[in-house]
C-alpha cells in the first residue's frame, strides 16, 4: 500500500479541511484523509501525509504539487513509509521525517527524478 503523499509549505492555520479542499476531485481515504505533523512545541509544522484511496489515487494527487493553498504553494511529494506510524506522532516529527527527510533510505529512482545532479552524488554517498 503506498498510498500516502507528504505536503509541504502549508499554511500554518491550514485545517483538515483546507487539505481535504486542495484535493477536491482526488479520493481521499475518508477513514483517515490527513495527518499533520507539529513542531516539538506542538505547533503545526507546515508539514502533513495525506493518505488516497489508491497507490494509483496517489500517484495522480502528485499532480498537486506547487498548487496554492492560500497564498502558500504546497509542495507534494510521495511519501516512502506505506502507514501511519508511531514514530511519526502529532507531537513531532522523527528525525527526517519529511519536514527535513523521509523514515527510510528512498530508492534510487526517487532520488534520480527529485534531486539535481550534485544533490543526487551527494546523497548516493549518504546511502553507500
């Protein structure tokens, strides 16, 4: 089940509706649409999963990405971990959790489309 894509640059007042509203037209998974991740003071990061009824729903919900949320643009990557997690609590992000990194290695290809070719060397030798 990959079904998850990360959010981020969101308003910090976004609410579960306003990410529900950016995705109109997509198929949220309703038992669980969205997930926001605070600060370590609790206060909203920025930063949100929002979990589709679909790898393929997913997939298609990229096409989001740099769409505006109110005067921000949000930025929607996929997201690598396939389930809400407890490390990733609504009290904080985990180390890296992707408001600064993903849980796990990415795989090669992910890294390819998404970094420039400095970045891309830089972080195949984190992963060596």
């Amino acid at each position: 089940d990959k079904s998850f894509v990360r959010l981020r640059g969101l308003p910090f007042s976004a609410t579960e509706q306003d990410v529900v509203n950016f995705f109109a037209g997509y198929a949220l998974d309703p038992s669980e649409p969205v997930h926001f991740q605070l600060n370590a003071e609790g206060r909203p990061s920025g930063c949100c999963f929002a979990k589709f009824i679909s790898e393929q729903e997913a997939t298609r919900a990229l096409q989001k990405n740099r769409h505006y949320l109110g005067s921000r643009y949000v930025e929607v990557f996929p997201q690598l971990w396939t389930r809400w997690s407890p490390s990733c609590s609504p009290w904080g992000p985990p180390a890296g959790c992707g408001c600064g990194g993903s849980l796990f290695p990415p795989p090669r290809g992910i890294l390819n489309s998404f970094l420039s070719p400095s970045r891309r060397a830089r972080a195949a030798s984190l992963l060596s």
